[in-house]
C-alpha cells in the first residue's frame, strides 16, 4: 500500500481490477484504493503475474503492508488461471507469512506518513531500529525514502542499537503530529425524537472528523485576527480580471492573490513553514500551500501548490483553477494532496467574515481569508482625516502554540496583511 499523503495512514481497497492468474505490466492499474483525501488507481510496480491477493475488496489496509504478490517470471495459461501446484502454493503462503512479518511489526505501535519497502523494514527489525529511530535516518530515494544503502549505512557508522523487538519500542510521543485518535463513538445516551433522521457518516467524513479531534488534540490552538484594507487589491483585479480571462482562457479569483502574499510572508518568517516531531521542530526548506476545497457531497480536500514561492501570478492563477476544478471531479492524484508546509482556507466564500480553523496537521500553522465587505473607513490624508467607503476583510491565523508563540503568529499574520494591502494597482499580470 503506497504512501498517498500527509497524515494518511491507511486506506481502503475499492475494486481489484486484476485477477490472480492475470498478467501486468509495469504502471498497469492493479486496484483502486480510497482515502479520506482521494480515490486513486495503485499501479504495479513490476511486470508479470498477480500470484496473491491478501486482502478483500472493502479491506482497510495500513500504508505499508503487502497487499498483493507478484511473480516476475511467471506465465499465464490460456484459462487465466494461475499455474500454481502443491509445492507452489505453499511457497506463496510462506511468502505471505514472511512478507506480514516483516512489515507487521514495525507498523503495529506507530503510525506514519513516510513509506518503507518491506525489505527496509526488516533490516530495522533485524538491527532492533525502533520506528522513531528510522524516522531520523535521511533518505536518498525518490521522494526522501529510505533506501536499502542509507539504513545499512546508518548501521555500518556504528549507530546500531542493542537488539530488540522493534513492537517493544516506545510509543509514539503524545505531542506527536503523527498520533491518530479515533472520533469518541456514541455511548447511547443521546436521546433520537419522534422525528429526527438518522445519518450514517460517509468514510470521507469519519476520517475527516478523526483528523480533526487528532489535531485539537495535538495543538494548542491559538487563533490571532487582522483586519485589511484590500482596497487596492480589489480595483486592480477588477481591472485585470477581464484581460486575463481574454488572455488565457480562466477566471482569475483573490485566491492565487492570497497565496502569493502567504508565500511572500513565509519567506520573511520562516518558523511558520515548520512541523513539530515530538522535541524536534522540523524547518521545511520547500514552501507547499495547501488550499482547502469544499467538494459537493460538503467533505472538504485540500489539493497543495508546491513551491509556491517560485511561481508569478500567472502561474498560480493557473494552477489554483486546476487543482480546484479536478478536485470537485474527483480527480485528483495522490501526489497532489500531499507534502503541504501551510494551509489556506477562503471562509469568504460563504459569506463569513472570520473564522477559527483547525491546523491541518503535521502542519503548525492556518489561514482563514475571511469575506471582502464594503465598509466606511478613516483615511490619513496630508491635510485631514476623512471618512470613505473601502474594501475590507478579516484575517484569521491559527497557530499551534508549543512553537509559534503569539508574536510570531501576530507579525506573520499581519505581514500577510501588508502585503495586501500594498498591492501594486499599476502592476502588470
């Protein structure tokens, strides 16, 4: 089962879409999973044939664990069905048994967000490398793996631990981003009326609402508000906006607006860009925004704009369209909701002028863009105050408070708010 996001630690097997006996080709669709996140096709990473299923259609499986094995030399008879005697089954089962075991232990008193290769895990297993230890050791394979040459090495420079049942290790430590606690079930106490209608959640919704008692359960949540005068922004889109829909074929919203200023403030103050590993604060080099969607059935997804920094206006305009209209088709891949450093959420959208939203973890921080209201206003002009009618909107940050502190939550906050503010009307998109 292949690492799909941040915080997702499992998923659930929608559709096999080969049979045992059946052949594949390498990146062929094996099987469609689904997430809280997204529902996605997992592609084999090898050619040959599907020897073994070891789970069932509608099996919650951890990220991780084998699911299926694969014969690399193997061949298909003409019926599809797998050439498979005695001798061969028990050694399929015997690979079953191994491969549980190897991946089991490691899995079984900690969760993750980084992906291990079975052959990784048992090597941690073998060197009594508990879960916490592997998390510190860097990775040199795609996407920050760890590698079989990277664990071996740790073990060669002489950092091998005493020998012991990695299940035996220390729990996962309370502060960290990582624990999973479950949404408390019903006692039956609660009294249902004449009347009243039972609704079942959805799986998206019951992993929604895990994360999120997880997540207050994590942080201390502080949430600091600012008030902006986005008068400038607003005359200037609403002059631009016409052009660059000539232009290029899209609409253009404040939201690639916001994500601008938040990366811009990143760069200023970057302990917002953090995640916190139990006594460890972790200092992400890449600035990945994440902007919260509202999907139709009402559960929300938040798709990332990876290195956001680096891309003009043009740029984010563009893909904040793409990523928002595939995520209302449910389209999007898994790559593409993970790896964010800072979320944003447009409250605005439905009319709310603030709000206080819950820290989408591992991350430390969130932006709530609250709506943009007409209002009177004072003006400091050279000769007198004067009163006018001027475009405003509520900033809400909240912010995790065992390492953001309120001044720097304040100013980050309020950076984000200057730059707004400042916005260049003669710029040019």
């Amino acid at each position: 089962m292949p690492k799909m996001g941040e915080s997702i630690a499992e998923a659930t097997i929608i559709t096999w879409l080969k049979n045992e006996g059946d052949s594949i080709d390498v990146d062929e669709a094996v099987l469609e999973i689904a997430t809280d996140k997204v529902d996605s096709e997992v592609p084999s990473i090898e050619s040959g044939v599907l020897l073994k299923k070891l789970y069932n259609e509608g099996d919650v499986v951890k990220v991780g664990e084998v699911i299926a094995l694969i014969s690399t030399d193997g061949e298909v008879s003409s019926t599809s069905e797998p050439i498979m005697n005695v001798a061969a089954a028990e050694v399929i089962e015997n690979t079953v048994v191994a491969a549980k075991e190897i991946v089991q232990p490691i899995l079984s008193d900690a969760t993750t967000d980084r992906f291990y290769s079975p052959l990784v895990m048992n090597i941690a297993r073998t060197e009594g490398i508990s879960m916490q230890v592997l998390e510190t050791i860097a990775g040199t394979g795609m996407d920050g793996r760890v590698t079989k040459r990277d664990i071996l090495d740790y073990v060669k420079n002489g950092s091998r631990v005493d020998s012991k049942p990695v299940a035996q290790s220390s729990p996962v430590n309370e502060s960290s981003p990582r624990q999973t606690v479950s949404t408390p079930k019903s006692s039956g106490s609660i009294t249902v009326n004449q009347g009243d209608e039972i609704i079942e959640m959805d799986r998206m919704r019951k992993l929604i609402a895990d994360h999120m008692v997880m997540s207050k359960h994590t942080s201390p949540h502080v949430t600091s508000f600012v008030e902006a005068d986005v008068t400038n922004l607003v005359n200037w889109r609403n002059k631009a906006k016409n052009e660059f829909k000539k232009r290029e074929g899209e609409n253009l919203t404040f939201t690639p607006l916001f994500v601008e200023a938040i990366a811009r403030a990143i760069k200023d103050f970057p302990l917002i860009n953090i995640t916190v590993d139990g006594d460890k604060i972790i200092r992400r080099k890449n600035i990945n925004i994440g902007m919260a969607a509202a999907l139709p059935s009402g559960n929300l997804i938040v798709p990332v704009i990876k290195n956001a920094d680096f891309m003009n206006l043009t740029g984010l305009a563009k893909v904040v369209n793409d990523l928002a209209n595939r995520a209302r088709q449910n389209q999007l891949k898994p790559d593409e909701i993970q790896g964010g450093t800072y979320t944003i959420t447009n409250v605005g959208t439905f009319g709310n002028l603030m709000g206080t939203p819950i820290i989408n973890q591992p991350q430390v921080a969130i932006m709530a863009m609250g709506a943009i209201v007409k209002k009177p206003a004072v003006l400091e002009t050279a000769d007198v105050d004067v009163i006018a009618i001027r475009h405003n909107m509520f900033l809400s940050h909240s912010y995790d408070h065992r390492d953001v502190d309120g001044a720097l939550g304040g100013m980050f906050v309020r950076r984000v708010a200057d730059y707004l503010e400042q916005w260049d009307v003669n710029r040019e998109i």
